[in-house]
C-alpha cells in the first residue's frame, strides 16, 4: 500500500484550520484585518507544534487577492501552497548561518518580488544563525523595504540576540494537548477510512508528548503497521509500550520497599529489549499521574480505569514523597541519555527512591542552630531541601537564589552534550550547598572529586557562566571523613535511645540491610549521644583519649 504522510496531506490551508495556538491565530489575523503589519516575526515554541505551517499561512494571507483573507485558490495561494513562489523563501538558518550566507541574503532583499506583493523570507531554525550574521540582518531589519517580510522560527528564543528580538513581533506558540491531539488524529483518520480505538490514539498522542507532527508521524506507522486497523495492541507493539501493570507492580514495590523485587523486573526489562529511557519516562508519567490526583488536579492523559488504579496507589505517599520521587526520576532520566551503563543508574535511582533519605543540608543547618536536647528526638524531613536555602544564606544573588541546584544539574546537562564524561563523573558526585557572593559552594565526597574539581574549576566556571550569563566562582569542600574508630574495651549491652528514621547516607552509599538493623555495639557516652542527635546512625565502636 502506498505510503500516507499525513502531516503533508492535512497541513493546515487557513487559519482555522490550525489546532491550537488559538492565541496566535487570532492576534495574527486580527492584525492583519487592521492593517497593522510587522516587517518581521518571530515564532517561538517546542518543534512540530505548528511554526512553520503558520509562517507559511501568514505568507498567504500578505500575498492573496482577498488580502488579509486566504482564498487557497489564486495563483498566489496555490504558488505558496505547492512550494514553488520565488518569492516566499524558506530557509534553514541551520545551514545558512554564516556572514557570507546572511549577505547574500541582504543582497537579494533589495530586489523586488517577482510575482507576489510580499517577498517572504521563512528563516527556520533562527537561533542557529551566528552573531555576526545577526549583526548583518540587523541592518536589513532596520530599514526594510515595504515589500518585505521576515519570519522567523525557532525554538530557542532565548538565543535570538534582544536588538533582533525589539524588532520583532514575538509569538510564543505552546505544547498540543492530548485531547487536541486526539481530536485531529479521530478526524483525519475518519476521513481516511481508517478503523481505530480511542484507547491506541490516546498513547500515540501521549507518545508524541505535544508535538502533532511527531502525532502524524506515528500515525503514519500505526497504518502501516497494523494495516489500516489502529488496536491498543497494535500501538504498544509499535512503540514498544510495557505493559501498564509493570509499571503499578514498580510503584507498589517502592512503596513496600521491595527493592529486590524491583530489580528483578528491571533485569527482565533489558533482558526483553524494552528502552530504559523509554520505561523511565514511563516511571515519570505515573508519580507525575500519582503527584495530580494527589493535590487533585485533573489529568486528561488517565483513562477511567488508569485514574481509580493511580488513585489507589497514590495512597501510598504524600505530595512531598511524590516531588523527591519525581526530582530523582526526571534526573535520572536526563543522565540515562548519556551514560555508558543505563541499567546501573536506573537500579541505583530505584533503590534510592525506595529508601529513607534525609539531606545533608539539613543536618548542617541543625549544627548551626542552638544544640537540640539530647533526650528528645527530632524529626528530619524525607525531602532533600537543596532549593530552599537557609536563613544565613539570604544574601544569595536574587536571580539565582534557591537555584543553584538547578544549575548544578544544567551544569551536568551541557557536560553531557559536549560528551565530557570524565568530567560528569567527578561533577555527578559533588553536591552544590550554598551560594553566597556569586560563589557557589560545592562539597565533594573525597579527595579524588576534590582535586578532579580544582583541575577543572575553570572549565566549570566557565560552563556556569555560559548557562547563567554571570560570573560565579565556585569554592569546593572536602566532605570530612567519618572513620570507626578502633576499640580496646569490650563491647557493652545496647542501652543507647532509638535514632528516628530516616537514617543519613554518611558515605554516600546505601545502607545495607545488616547496617540499617544491626544494633550499637558500644553503649555512647554522653559526647557521642549529643553527635547522635546530628548524625543519626549505629556506634560499631568508641575509643576514649587519655
Ligand atoms: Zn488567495
């Protein structure tokens, strides 16, 4: 059978046509009926959410008879519709992006169209385009002829130079729902005569995570893969969907602790050939799923039945619970797209989940404040508290301030796409407590991260820079080592109070079973009682000094 595309097929001829972005559409044509015209435009938002077709709309609607109106069937409507004006000109600023390239550009603005009243340069992937190349367009922006147009198109505005952007007329264009999505894919597939369930196009649409020509496109293959039948079956297969038990039998496990268990169906996971990036955001959109119905949002992604199963599990934790599960996932996720061993980082990532966790932050804070009594016991939240710094450390530069464990983590992200490995390495293992004086504090775990980091302090401060566009020093600690002392004397009868839950990593590892019920060895003395209350944990031994 031949091949449908079906994005190319059902392109949107019209403004009403568009599904979505009913904020640009409007304003657009609303515009353009007042004569109000822009010799530029910007279009930002996520990729295949519509850019490019708008851009092509608007080049329509400057360039047909019934102007602002689209007919579709002038010959400028149908010259831009086929592709072949000269012009309404698409380039791709990916591959255009040099001076030389942008001059030449510059050269062929001065021309006149030679059929249209518009001439239209479609610039897509604006943000790729170089500063000096900016630079050059910026003269053309400046004083455009009357005939001209520009439209550009990217996803990253941020990158497109403020001189360029205050020339601009700035239309953000947003992520399709699920239920936008699905509506297009029931009514182009209806007119295909193609037979379907809702159940199969609600993961195709999930699949395609807002994006309707990835929707398309997946569509495209679920036609062909299941021969014009679009089961629920047929779409797991086609993107190798777990099954959704899999995902509940994760989550009941964590909730019980069951690590074991958990392990065990990641094992069975890889040994099927199932993509852990693939299950991992699978894991992200159940706490996610869990986190809503937990603070009772409603979530158009959840059949019915979904819903009363989510809603059950979710009874297991608390939002709080839910936010570190999913602060730990969604990190673990981004890293599992450059790391050499997946399977490892998703078992560790588990397992952590599944234990008690208090951050070291935390305790730190407590060791500043007054000395708590020794006989009563304190609670420590489960929750690590990176983002939100302490009361001395207010001074912290206002943009940045409670962030800079997002920075630590971008950090790692643009180490990750410039391949530096080694340096992810020592850089996973340190961990960002304070950030006072555009100088980030930074505590590493040993000497080895220690001296890894000082190595390349400057590489780093440079990378900070480039992700916050400022100056920021860091200044790296060595984490103290905690040693068991040797003992002389004998072991003693266990008379020392309970710690609470949770127990803190102190090496960083995860306590294994033995360390987490053996019991003390050594009864404390009243010194190390008053330690116990920072550092809750087991006493293997004391020495005293003489
Ligand atoms: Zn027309």
């Amino acid at each position: 059978m031949s091949n449908i595309v079906l994005a190319r097929k059902y392109r949107p001829q019209n403004f009403q046509e568009v599904v979505g972005q009913q904020h640009v559409t409007k304003t657009l044509a609303n515009s353009l009926k007042l004569g109000i015209y822009s010799p530029a435009y910007l279009f930002s938002g996520p990729r295949g959410v519509g850019k490019t077709t708008m851009a092509r709309l608007l080049a329509k609607a400057l360039n047909c008879v019934k102007s602002p109106q689209i007919c579709n069937e002038c010959p400028a409507c149908r010259e831009i519709t086929s592709g072949s004006s000269l012009d309404v000109l698409e380039i791709d600023g990916a591959s255009n992006r040099g001076i030389d390239e942008v001059r030449a550009l510059r050269d062929n603005v001065k021309f006149a169209p030679s059929t249209l009243r518009h001439k239209v340069y479609i610039i897509d992937e604006a943000h790729q385009i170089t500063g000096a190349a900016f630079n050059a367009l910026l003269k053309t922006l400046e004083e455009p002829p009357a005939y001209i147009t520009f439209i550009l198109a990217t996803t990253e505005p941020h990158k497109i130079p403020a001189t360029i952007l205050s020339r601009c007329q700035h239309y953000n264009f947003h992520l399709l729902t699920i239920d936008q999505i699905i509506g297009t894919l029931k009514d182009i597939l209806t007119r295909e005569k193609i037979i379907f369930s809702e159940d199969a196009l609600r993961e195709i649409a999930k699949a395609a995570r807002g994006s309707m020509r990835d929707a398309l496109s997946l569509c495209d293959q679920a036609i062909v893969f299941s021969n014009r039948n679009i089961t629920y079956q047929a779409v797991s297969d086609l993107l190798g969907l777990l099954p959704q038990e899999a995902f509940y039998q994760i989550v009941e496990n964590i909730a019980q602790q069951e690590n074991k268990k958990n392990l065990q169906i990641i094992e069975k996971i890889v040994n099927d050939g199932y993509d852990l990036i693939q299950f991992s955001q699978g894991l992200v959109d159940i706490f996610r799923a869990m986190l809503l119905i937990s603070l009772g949002v409603e979530n158009p992604e959840l059949t019915a039945e979904q819903k009363i199963h989510l809603a059950n599990l979710s009874k297991n934790f608390n939002p709080a619970q839910l936010i570190r599960i999913l602060q730990i996932l969604t990190r673990t996720l981004d890293e599992l797209h450059w790391t050499t061993n997946q399977q490892i980082l998703l078992e560790i990532s588990l397992v952590r989940i599944a234990e008690p966790y208090a951050a070291i932050t935390e305790l730190l804070k407590r060791l500043e404040s007054p000395a708590p009594s020794t006989t009563k016991t304190q609670q420590i939240p489960a929750q690590p508290t990176f983002s939100q710094p302490a009361e001395s450390e207010k001074s912290e530069t206002a943009a940045l301030s409670g962030d800079y464990f997002r920075l630590w983590e971008e950090l790692l992200k643009i180490l990750g796409q410039k391949r530096n490995y080694t340096l992810i390495q020592i850089v996973r293992q340190v961990n960002p407590v304070s950030f006072v004086n555009n100088t980030l504090k930074v505590i590493c775990p040993g000497k080895f991260t220690y001296d890894g980091i000082i190595r390349n302090q400057s590489t780093i401060e440079q990378l900070l820079k480039e992700i916050s566009r400022q100056d920021i020093k860091i200044s790296p600690e060595q984490k103290s080592l905690v040693k068991p002392i040797e003992t002389t004397s004998a072991p003693k009868p266990v008379t020392a109070e309970k710690t609470p839950e949770p127990e803190l990593e102190l090496t960083g590892g995860i306590p294994t079973e033995e360390e987490n019920t053996a019991p003390d060895l050594v009864a404390p003395s009243e010194a190390v009682k008053k330690v116990l209350n920072y550092f809750p944990g087991k006493i293997k031994s004391e020495n005293k000094l003489k």
